[in-house]
C-alpha cells in the first residue's frame, strides 16, 4: 500500500526545466532589429519549450503574412523569428491564443 | 427624559407644518403638474399623520430611536411616491433634493444625539427651499468633514463609491494637506530632446548622448548597454563623444528607448523622484533613491537572441 500523496512527483521539475533553458525571469522578450534598408525582423525569444514552436510559426506566417522560422540557440533555446515588425501582432497573437499573459511579454526595441 | 421630550416635541410639530406648505410649493414650483402635486401632498399629509401618531405614541421610547423610526418613515413615502409620480423635468431636481434629504437622514443617525437637535433644526429650515437646502448640505458636509470636497461623486447617492474614486477623494485630500507636495509633483524632469542625425542611410548619430548621460547622473557605458540591447544593434561612441548607431533610427524613437531608460534606471520606483544613483551590488543593479531612502533592483541589461542580419558570406570570409 502506498500513500498517494507522496508518490514520485516532482513539483519543481518545471522550476528545474526553465532554469536550464536560461529562460531567465518568465517572460517573452519580443525583439525588433533592422536589417539592410527598411526591411526589419521581429524575434520572440521565451516561449515555454512545451509549445511546438514549429507550429506556432506555421500559424504566425498565415496570420501575418510573412515569413519566419524557428532557431535553435544554445543559450536561449528555440527562438522564434518572423520578418517585418512583427511586434504588435505577436503580442496580440500570443495573448490571444492564451500562450502568454499580457504582462508576461516584454517588447524590446523603439 | 420628560424635559428633553418637552423642549423636542413642539419645535418638530412646528416645523412639520412649515415644511408641509413650504415642500407644496416647491413641489409646484418644479413639477408644474396638477396631478403630481396632488400625490405629492397626499404622501406629505399621510407622512405628517404618521410622524404626529408616533409622537403621541413615543413618548416613552429613547429619543434617538425615534428620530431613526421618523427618518425612515420620511423617507420612504417621498422616494417612492414621488419618484413615480414627478415629471422628467422636475424630476432631476427634485431627485438631487431627495438624495440630498436622506444622505443627510443617514448621516444624523449615525451621530449621536446631542448633535441631532441642531442639524434637525437645520433640516427643518432646509426643507422652506430647495436651494437653500442643497446650500446648506454643501456647508453642512463641509463642517463635518473639511476634507470632503464637492466633487466627491458619490455625495447625495445611495450607491457604492468605486475603487477609483476613493483613490481620487485620497490623492485630494493628500494635496489639500500637503501643499509642498504638490510643488514635488510639478517638479518635473526637465531633458533636452536627443539630437539624432542620419549618417548616410546605414547609420546614425546620437549627438548629445554623453550630455545627456550627464544629466541623467549615469555612467555613457550602462546607457549605451541599453540603447544597444534595445535596439538591437552595435555601435560606439566616437571621438567627439557622439554615438553612433549602427542602422537608421529617428529622433522619435531613441526618444521612446530613452523614456524606458530613465523610467526603469533613472526614478525612483516609488517616488518617481529623479534623485537616485546606481549601484552595482554582487552582479545585480540596485537603484537608490536619494529622495525617499527606498532601494530595489533593477533588471540587468541583456541584449538576449541576436538574429544575424549581416550577410552570411561576409561572416564566413571573417571567420574563416
Ligand atoms: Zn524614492
């Protein structure tokens, strides 16, 4: 017989998880950078590496219409990077599909 | 007892009886119509009976139930009857007067009753003139609580105030208190505009960056580390003391960078006071406030994922 409550649950394995992913304090920084002339990149830097990042740029692309891809990096995990100032639309995006609460993103950039 | 009921009774009868003919005329005055002056009296004679039975009756009862027993009986017939039956345009008058009327009704009961005499005594006189009336509550209110100011929304209303309007009536009555605090809040900081130039189309100049730096009591490096990380790019200061940024960027937006500079490294977490100084302590930034004593950390400057923007060739023939 074994008591149930005490049983090989580990309630900071997600504590544990982020700790190495360097996801530093929680939050979602979402990145604006310039490229050559006006062209502009967004990148979302934070997700919880329990989403499929792949899917979620997939869906990002359509909504958005521009392109992206995920970039695995080895400090900051997978990184998300989508052309254009992307940043208004992915906050909206990410609180929408309840990814991230409003006060979890933090935008970076002018 | 015997003689408080004694001095008590005739001026309440008295006043019942101004007030009867003075509240007909009023109600005239704002309805304008027959049938709603008719109902009007009807309540105010029916209430007038009431109070006059339950004098009789109370004489033994404590003084200060029966004024609340009164009061409520008052105010009943006259919220309901009259509600239903007035007019929209003399409606709204007569509604402030009303919620002026049991507003006043509520505070008396809450007194005790040393103080009831005079402010029935008031109320009576009040009831002559609707104007008045409204005047006097104003003046009243101001007797009773200085602080209560006339913009408080929620005087002459039955409802709960809000969350906000407590913080509006608070903040009043600080400023009211404290007037040198209000200087402190007008106290602004005062900073010149970032000059920023176009060098070409790939960069661009931050010309009186180490002055602001200056003014803003920090070292040009830690800000130099923010407008970096923030606007994802490089660049450096230059020999004179103008930083250049690499990419094109306008006034407008270094302006916004540096507005989220000073808001999280310049004041005060909670006084807003300008007047602080960093410090590093054991790899963290602790800013303290020279104004109010208060120290918290604040968060470290990272430039974090950097995509790579520069053309993969040109990386390639660096590194190898
Ligand atoms: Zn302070």
């Amino acid at each position: 017989m074994s008591i149930q409550n005490l049983q090989t649950f580990d309630p900071f394995a997600d504590a544990n998880k982020g700790a190495d992913d360097d996801v530093q304090d929680g939050l979602v920084h979402i990145r604006i950078q310039q490229r050559n002339g006006r062209k502009t990149l967004t990148t979302v830097q934070g997700l919880s590496s329990d989403y499929d990042l792949k899917k979620i740029v997939r869906a990002c692309k359509k909504e958005f219409a521009c392109n992206g891809t995920v970039i695995e990096h080895p400090e900051y995990g997978e990184v998300l990077q989508l052309q254009g100032d992307q940043r208004e639309n992915i906050c909206q995006w990410l609180t929408k599909a309840g990814l991230a609460k409003p006060d979890q993103l933090k935008v970076h950039g002018f | 007892m015997a003689e408080e009921d004694a001095m008590f009774d005739p001026t309440l009868i008295k006043k019942k009886k101004k007030k009867k003919t003075a509240f007909d005329i009023d109600a005239a005055l704002a309805e304008g119509s027959g049938d709603a002056i008719e109902n009007v009296n009807n309540s105010i004679s029916n209430n007038v009976a009431d109070d006059n039975k339950e004098e009789d009756i109370d004489d033994n009862v404590d003084i200060d139930l029966d004024f609340s027993k009164k009061k409520k009986k008052k105010k009943k017939p006259f919220n309901m009857e009259e509600l239903e039956s007035t007019l929209p345009d003399g409606k709204d008058k007569e509604d402030s007067a009303l919620d002026n009327i049991t507003n006043q009704d509520d505070s008396i009961m809450d007194d005790n009753f040393d103080l009831d005499f005079s402010k029935t005594k008031k109320k009576k006189k009040k009831k002559k003139d609707l104007d008045e009336l409204i005047a006097e509550a104003d003046d009243k209110q101001d007797d009773k609580e200085n602080v209560e100011d006339s913009t408080v929304s929620w005087t002459g209303s039955d409802r709960d105030y809000t969350y906000d309007e407590l913080l509006n009536r608070v903040f009043e009555i600080m400023r009211d208190k404290n007037p040198d605090m209000v200087a402190g809040k007008k106290q602004k900081f005062v900073m010149r505009p970032p000059q920023v130039v176009k060098i070409g189309t790939k960069k661009t100049s931050f010309a009186n960056f180490t002055e602001i730096c200056k003014t803003l009591h920090r070292q040009p490096k830690h800000l130099l580390d923010f407008l970096l990380a923030e606007l994802g790019t490089s660049g450096s200061v230059d020999g004179n003391s103008q930083l250049i940024i690499k990419g094109r960027f306008q006034q407008k937006q270094i302006e916004n960078v540096l507005r989220r500079y000073i808001k999280e490294y310049v004041t005060c977490h909670t006084c807003r006071s300008p007047d602080t100084i960093l410090q590093k302590d054991t790899r963290l930034f602790f800013l303290q406030c020279e104004t109010c004593g208060s120290r918290c950390s604040v968060t470290s400057i990272k430039s974090g994922f950097q995509a790579v923007t520069a053309k993969r060739a040109a990386i390639r023939a660096k590194t190898s």
